[in-house]
C-alpha cells in the first residue's frame, strides 16, 4: 500500500510571522490525522524557521530548487549539502515554472536529482505537458523524455527513492484542474512506462498530482488508483484549505 503525501510548495511567498502563524497550525490540527505524510517546501531563507517549528513534528519540510553543483564559485546557488544541515527531507526538482522561466533543460533537472540523491534528500520530480503539448497529442512522449532524462542519469534504483509530481502545465494557478480521469490516465501511463523497466519499483513510487488542488477536488483526485497524493501550490498557504486536502489524503 502506498502512503499518500501531501506537499505544500509555497513558491515565492512567506513571511516570518505569517509562515509562523501557518506552522503552528498546521502542526497542531496534523496531529489529528493518520494514515498519510505531509510536507511544506518554503523559500530558502525560511528553512531555519521550519527546522526549529518543525523538527519532532509530523510535518515535514524541504526546499523547492537546489544546485546542480556541490560548491564553488557558483554566486546565489544553494547546494544539496546545505539543504541537509537545514533538515530538508524533500526538494522540489524540475518545477514546470522552473523550466519555463529560468531555463532549466532535462539534462540540468536530471543533474540537480541526482545531487538531492547524494544527499539523501528525497526529489519531488515534476514532471507535466503544456496545453499545446496536450492538443497536440504529445503529453506522453513530453512525459516520457523528462522522466527518461532522469532515468538516463540515476537510473530506476534512483527514481525509487523518489516521489514524481504530474503537474500539468495548464492546470498550475489557473483554477483549471484536470479531471480525475485526466489525471488518473497520465498517472497510470507513468507507472506502466515505468513498469516496463522495474515493476516492483513502478508499483511502489509515489507519484503525486498537482495543480489547482484544492479543498473541494483532492477527494475525487486522490481517489484514483495511481494518484498518491498531491503537490499543492495555492491551496498550502491557506490552513483550512490544506488541512482538508491532508484529510483527503488519509488512508
Ligand atoms: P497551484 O496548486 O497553485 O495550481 O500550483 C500547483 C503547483 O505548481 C505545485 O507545485
């Protein structure tokens, strides 16, 4: 059985004393639920404060970019390694929004995965078509070479101790959700393509939905057979909005 994970990506936007009023919430009403994980990935310079509200808690937390390269001369870069001394648990890698804004090619996300591997922090692999993409019936060819790009680097060993988010690039901060079904046969293509290299480790991986999840559609996602939770943007800075979407994701 796999657990479903709730995880929270706050993008740009926080600050100390709102991000503190939403920890301390979130960790108070996670104490009331079972049978799922939760995580937040904040900005860097929030990570200190998630370390020291969250450690001992069930939530858990991590960042949502990371370098490619370990150190060096590599000026407003953030490493794997420093991520650690913070307690991140997860990072965010190959965001659409990334791709799409800052250049990130499928060669640098596969790089940027396997250095979250090294460190032994868990990648949240996104991966997801643009409208274009979709009408011109390329979702699964798009799909399939940003998760075989990773594949290519750290093999499928490496993609098991990761969690994959579709994301679909037309459903990010626009209302627009794809359908459960939509959703559930992008989910279900993933894992029979990845089946075709490692069944157990297809049937095992986490591989969570993501956009515009939000209290009132997380029931119906989450009740798909292949989607284990969600990778939440707007809705995770909301607590009443989150914490029902963590409830959705109860086993
Ligand atoms: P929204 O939930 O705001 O659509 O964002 C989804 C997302 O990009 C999560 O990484």
């Amino acid at each position: 059985m796999r657990l479903k994970l709730v995880a929270g990506n706050w993008k740009m936007h926080g600050s100390l004393a709102g991000n503190q009023a939403l920890l301390t919430a979130l960790v108070s009403q996670l104490e009331e639920l079972n049978g799922m994980r939760c995580a937040v990935c904040v900005p860097f310079p929030y990570l200190a404060q998630a370390q020291a509200s969250l450690t001992g808690t069930k939530l858990a937390w991590g960042a949502q970019n990371l370098s490619q390269y370990d150190k060096g001369a590599f000026t407003g870069e953030v490493s794997a390694s420093m991520l650690l001394e913070f307690g991140c648990s997860y990072v965010i890698v190959g965001h659409s929004e990334r791709r799409a804004l800052f250049g990130e090619t499928d060669a640098v996300v596969a790089v940027k995965f396997a250095a979250a591997l090294a460190a032994g922090i868990t990648p949240i692999l996104c991966v997801g078509e643009t409208l274009e993409e979709r009408d011109a019936g390329r979702a699964e060819s798009v799909i399939a070479r940003q998760l075989d790009a990773v594949i290519a680097g750290s093999g499928m060993v490496g993609l098991a101790k990761s969690v994959i988010a579709y994301e679909p690039v037309w459903a990010i901060g626009t209302g627009k959700t794809a359908s459960p079904e939509q959703a559930q046969a992008v989910h279900a293509f993933i894992r029979r393509k990845l089946a075709t290299l490692d069944a157990d480790i297809a049937a095992a991986l986490i591989i969570q939905y993501g956009g515009s999840v939000k209290a009132a559609n997380a029931a119906e996602l989450f009740s798909q057979p292949d989607i284990d939770g969600g990778l939440i943007g707007g809705a995770s800075l909301q607590v009443d909005e989150f914490m029902a979407i963590c409830q959705a994701a109860q086993g």
